[in-house]
C-alpha cells in the first residue's frame, strides 16, 4: 500500500519532468533549425542599401583581402587600408581587373602604431563618404605560443594597438555618418581563441575576447538605430597569420569572405560563418572547461618548442654569417 502511495505521489512529479524534458528538446531542435536555416538557407542582404562604399582594414592579405575582393564583386565601393603602399596599389589594380566597376581608395596606414597623425590621415579620407560596410580586420598575433612574460614591451604593445584600439579608433570614425543615414554595418574579425581559455596566447585571446564583448554591446546600443555591429568568429582559416594550408576545417580566406558576408547586417552580435568551425565551436562548448584548456596548453607548449628550436636554429646562422 505504502508502495502504490508513493507512486501515486510521484506522478506528478514525473510528469512535470516530462513536461520539462520535452520542452527542452523542442528548444534544441527549434535552435538547430534556425542555425541551420542561417548556415545554410538565410540569403545575404544587399549590403547596398546600406551605404555606397565599405571600409576594410589589413586589406592586402588573407581575410582582409578576401572581403574586400568580395564587396567589390557585389558592386560596393572600396577604401583598402593597410601599412605597405605596394601591395594596396596591387589590391587594387587586382580590382580593377575584374571588371567590377568600382571605386577604389587606397590609404596606408601602420596600425601598430595607430596615433593621433595616424588617425587623423585615414579620417580625413573617409569623413566625406556613404560609408554603409566597415570590416575591422587588422591583427596580429604572437609569432609562435609564449608565456606572457617572455613577449618584450614592443610586442605587447603591438597587439594591443593592432588588435583593439584600431577596431575602437575606426568604429569611432564611422559611426557618426551611419547613425546620421541611420544604416550601416560594424563587421569585427576576432578568432576562436576569443571563446577559451587559450594558455600561451594570453593577451591574444583577451585582444579577440574585448572584441566579442564589445560587438555584443555595440550591437545592443545601434541595432534599433539601424545599425548592426557583429563579431565574426573563425577558427583557424588558411592565411598568412594562421600558417596553415587548405583542408576541409581550414578553408581559404575567399570560402570564409564569401560565407561571412551573408551574415554582413543581420542582428546577429556573434556569428561563426562556416559550418564545420560551428561544429567545433559547439562540441568545445559542451566539453569540460579544464579538459579543453589542458590540451589547449600541451598543444601549444608542443609549438612553443619547435618556435624556440627555430629561433635557435636561426640565430646559429646568423652567428656563423657575421664570424
């Protein structure tokens, strides 16, 4: 009798449970059907609308160069920044090239050290335009994992000037045109390593984490006024900074533009274009902390070694070249 009470008292109790456990796996399906539909099916918007030229920073190489081919193909006027003159004027004429029809400015600028002069030069060639697209893809990274005291003053301070306050600086430029249009987009490139705990890359991963904190909340303060600012996360892509070749979780700089720019002004604060990098991001979401930092760290003291060997190895050169 006591056994048939208590069943009768836990009813409802296993019920609620169900009740609970169903609507859960509703929600996850319903949120794999809306990534699905956003990876896969979510057409891009015509970025047009927004204004008549884009911005994109560290435009000669790798994801820069990627997108800044790819909003030219879209008819989207360019301004190409980055530090080295020749290799802007070889964007450029590649540009030109493909018969798109756009404008094209070239403006060089070195943004490790993004001062006041620095500013005020890429200012004064922007403040007249329509700009409705900036990609702030500018950053550098550490040449090879190193503890943070083993990085000299230059470096450090490299990073923080490349990776941060270039984005900040160049959001700060723009914003006041797109809130007068009331349009525009703010694309912040920033990297998996932002969403871990990434031992021996320590001020990296925070450099790409303010990145995401500060997407989400710009996102927050523009969106109503029709502006969207996101962060884009890839993982490694197939550039000069990553070091990596092709394969199928290392797609190249063009595979990642053409994916990223489908998100390009949608509401999206956070967004991982390519789908496998996705899946990574979501299986290491669901895997212990502490598991994930640990082989994030015997995987990069492995690189840290072979980058020491390598310095070693270079330096004996150099020696035997100066005796």
């Amino acid at each position: 009798m006591k056994a048939v009470n208590a069943a009768l008292d836990a009813g409802p109790l296993v019920a609620g449970l169900a009740a609970v456990g169903s609507v859960y796996v509703c929600y996850k399906v319903a949120c794999a059907f809306v990534a699905f539909y956003k990876l896969f099916l979510r057409p891009g918007k015509d970025l047009k609308k927004l204004g008549k030229w884009s911005i994109v920073t560290g435009a000669t190489d790798g994801i820069g160069k990627a997108y800044a081919m790819c909003l030219a193909k879209k008819g989207i006027n360019v301004v190409l920044i980055s530090r080295t003159e020749s290799k802007l004027q070889d964007v450029a004429k590649e540009i030109e090239k493909k018969g798109y029809g756009v404008e094209i400015i070239t403006v060089v600028c070195d943004y490790s050290d993004f001062n006041q002069k620095a500013r005020e030069n890429v200012y004064n060639a922007i403040k007249d335009l329509d700009v409705g697209v900036l990609i702030n893809n500018v950053g550098i990274s550490y040449r090879y994992p190193m503890f943070f005291h083993e990085l000299d003053d230059a470096s450090v301070n490299q990073l923080i000037e490349m990776n941060i306050n270039s984005a900040i600086w160049m959001t700060r430029m723009v914003l006041p045109g797109m809130l007068q249009r009331r349009r525009g987009a703010i694309v912040n490139l920033s990297s998996g390593s932002a969403m871990y705990n990434m031992p021996l890359l320590a001020e990296y991963s925070g450099s790409k984490s303010f990145l995401e904190k500060f997407s989400r909340a710009l996102n927050d303060e523009y969106k109503a006024k029709g502006i969207t600012c996101q962060c884009q996360i890839p993982f490694y892509v197939s550039t000069k900074l990553a070091k990596m070749r092709k394969s199928l979780m290392v797609p190249t700089p063009q595979a990642y533009a053409a994916a990223g720019y489908k998100w390009i002004g949608y509401p999206d604060a956070v967004a991982s274009p390519i789908f496998l990098h996705a899946l990574q991001g979501y299986i290491l979401d669901h895997l212990p902390t502490s598991l994930v930092s640990s082989i994030i760290m015997k995987m990069h003291l492995a690189t840290r070694k072979r980058g020491l060997k390598k310095d070693s190895r270079l330096a004996a050169e150099r020696n035997m070249k100066s005796d």
